[in-house]
C-alpha cells in the first residue's frame, strides 16, 4: 500500500465549490494507486459559523471564564465538522470515505489543553480502515490524552497532525494544500516581487517558520525532518500539472534540481508586533533569575543579548504588561520600547560565508532603517527594528540578495 497523507487548510473547505476542487485533487491521487489520509482543518476564516474562532466566541459569550477543557472540547468540533462535510463531498463522487476524531485516528497527546503537544500516534484502529480500502478523513488540530479528555494542538495543530500521521504510517510524501501556491521569498503582500521556491531544505524552511513565515507551522517540519518525510506546499486552487508548489526535503538530495544552487539567502521574513525589554542588572546569577521568572509566567523570550550590566530581549506585544509586571515586582530595573518588529534572512548557504552581515547592514542602511538589535545563526540574521520600518527593511533585504529573480 502506497501511502500518502494530504492536508487541507480551512479556506480549501469553505464553499462547496472548493471542497469539490479538494475533491479532486483526493480522487487523483486514488487514480495514480495511491492510498490518501486525509487531514482538516476548520472551515473558514473568523464569524464564519464553523470557524474556530467563532466558536471561541459563542463560548465565551456565554461565559467569559469557561474552563479550558471545556474550550478543548468546543474547539475540537469545528475540524468534525470540516471531515464530515468533505466525506460526504467525497461519497458523492464514489470514494468510500470514513471520518476519524484526531483520537480515533492514534494521537495521543499530554493534557496541555490549548496547546497540547503529541506524545505518540497509535495508528493501528486507522490502519485497519486503511486496509479494508476505506479513505480516511481526519479532523486535524486536535487529539486525546491518556485520560481521555479531547485536546487541541494550538496554532498550526492541523499541520501537525497530518506530519504526526504522516510519520507513523511511513507515507511517501505529505501534501500540504493552502490558498497559496507555495513557500515565497518573502510575503507577497509587502514584496511583490516574491516568487515562489521550487524546493527548500527542511532546516531552511524550519526556519523561516520560526522566524514568522506562516506556511507551514514549525513542528509539523521537526516531526517530517526526523523521520525524512518529504513535503509539498501547494495551491488546492491551482492546476496540479502545472503548478508543483515547493518541495521541502533535504537539500542535498535534489541538488541537481535545485534552482538555487549556491544561492546565499532562500527568504527574508518577518514578525510584527514585539517589543524590546532592556534590562539592567549585575552578573549571570541575575541573568538567570530574570529569564527563570519570565519562564515561569509563561512568557516566551527571543533575540537574547546578555552583557555584564544590561540584558536586551524581544517579547510579543500581547505579553509586555505580563512581562513588564512580573520583572517589576521582583526588583528589576525595565525599560520597554514598544512597537518594534523584527526582520530576518534565511538560508543555509550564508554557513561560512563573509560578508553577508555586511551586506545586511548595508541594505538596512541604505533604506533608511535603523537597526536597533541583531542576532544570528549558521542559517539566520535577524535584527530588530521600529515596527513602522518593517516593510522597508523587508524590500530592501530582498531586493539586496535578489531573490526576485
């Protein structure tokens, strides 16, 4: 059996005109004697009626402080409903398809609700569909803990299920289709020049998802890189002939392939909204007394820069007042500079190479951006800047390492 697992994002099911598009693009794959699984996300985008953040609205509405493994629970419904919708799309075209819960199909997870992580996949209830020739459709985003409470994943839970599945049944390859038709140089929406990247390492595209890229959410390529499951992000709207998307694999093995051999930088990308925190404070014993407070209040740090006297660090907007109070109230001298954003280049082509933090810094400059922070890796620069320079930080990074071409 020639297994393959095929993700669909919410906008891919919103009409029924696209979930006959998904439809067909599930029926090919059957024809070439392949077996797909299935994997959903929630219908549509916020105050659509199944959307998931509609949900969280009706929920709260009705009580604003409803426990969180309750919210699991109401959360989890909105990708049953995708599945059930799309297996009776694909009954209608003669597929003998059967709806599995995230806990019917194997994964397991802990009982972080909200943001649980997967333990394990125990496919074996799945497996027996699968070789009785049924066509499993799976409700992504969500999963059971030991207990047998209903858990969701968080943010990109529908991407890690489906590379959670794709590795416990040793699948040849996991289809990733969203309403884009691949991984970009950089956002289209500031650059328009961006162009779609035929193929991308994993450690590239692990990445520029960590760095604000939003294609494909960073566990679901960590889960793909450890077993060598190759991915493909491509367009559910787009003529699968025509239009291959981008394969993400590890580069060496489709190097003869690659267009971008020997290319230095593969993306820029970006995150808006984050504040810089510069803290004073004497000898490491401080340092790790501050980062272990934010750690326990639950605030995540990045862009780290630690001195003798002073520690520089970025947070998400949304956490500055926690942050801001939690360092406070324990003696901590704060300053805060607010509306930032940061701006990064990806590739792992820059490992060893000199001159590309100088080019860097050359590019921001000529663009009038001031960089207020930096740091970097064998494969990333990041630096930090006034949220209202972030465009032009963007553009001008492209336009520096020509990725337009």
């Amino acid at each position: 059996m020639r297994l393959i697992v095929q993700k669909f994002g919410g906008t891919s099911l919103a009409t029924p005109a696209y979930r006959e598009l998904v439809a067909e693009r599930v029926g090919a794959a059957c024809h070439r004697g392949l077996s797909p699984v299935v994997v959903v996300s929630a219908m549509g985008r916020a105050g659509d009626p199944y959307a998931t953040d509609t949900l969280l609205a009706l929920a709260h509405d009705v009580f604003p402080e409803m426990p969180p493994r309750e919210i699991d629970l109401l959360m989890a419904t909105g990708e049953i409903i995708s599945a059930v919708v799309l297996a009776g799309t694909l009954r209608g075209r003669g597929l003998p398809a059967v709806v599995l819960t995230g806990g019917q199909a194997g994964v397991i997870t802990d009982r972080s609700f909200g943001n649980a992580r997967i333990m394990r996949v125990e496919p074996d209830h799945l497996r027996r569909h699968l070789e009785r020739g049924d066509l499993c459709v799976v409700a992504g985003f969500q999963g059971v803990a030991d207990t047998g409470d209903v858990t969701t994943l968080g943010r990109g839970g529908s991407d890690t299920t489906a590379a959670a599945l794709a590795v416990a049944l040793r699948a040849e390859v996991l289809e990733i289709y969203t309403d884009v038709d691949g991984v970009k140089t950089a956002d289209p929406r500031i650059v328009a020049e961006a162009r779609t990247l035929p193929v991308v390492s994993y450690e590239e595209i692990l990445q520029m998802a960590q760095q604000g890229a939003k294609v494909v959410h960073p566990r679901a390529v960590e889960l793909a890189m450890r077993a060598n499951v190759p991915v493909r992000v491509r367009s559910t709207f787009d003529d699968p002939e025509t239009a291959a998307g981008t394969l993400i694999t590890h580069g060496f093995e489709v190097a003869g392939q690659w267009d971008g051999l020997g290319r230095v930088v593969t993306g820029v990308t970006h995150v808006p909204d984050v504040a810089q925190f510069s803290v004073e404070g004497g000898g490491q014993p401080e340092a790790v007394r501050l980062f272990r407070l934010l750690g326990d209040a639950g605030v995540s740090v990045d862009l780290i820069n630690v001195s003798p006297d002073r520690r520089r660090f970025i947070v998400a907007a949304a956490d500055v007042p926690r942050a801001r109070r939690t360092l406070e109230a324990d003696g901590f001298r704060v300053e805060v500079r607010p509306e930032c954003a940061k701006v990064s280049v990806v590739g792992s082509g820059m490992r060893g190479v000199p001159g590309v933090m100088a080019a860097v810094v050359e590019a921001l400059d000529q663009a009038g951006v001031e960089i207020l922070q930096s740091a970097d890796s064998h494969v990333t620069i990041s630096c930090l800047v006034a949220r209202g320079s972030m465009e032009a930080g963007v553009q001008a990074l492209h336009r520096k390492f020509n990725l337009e071409r």
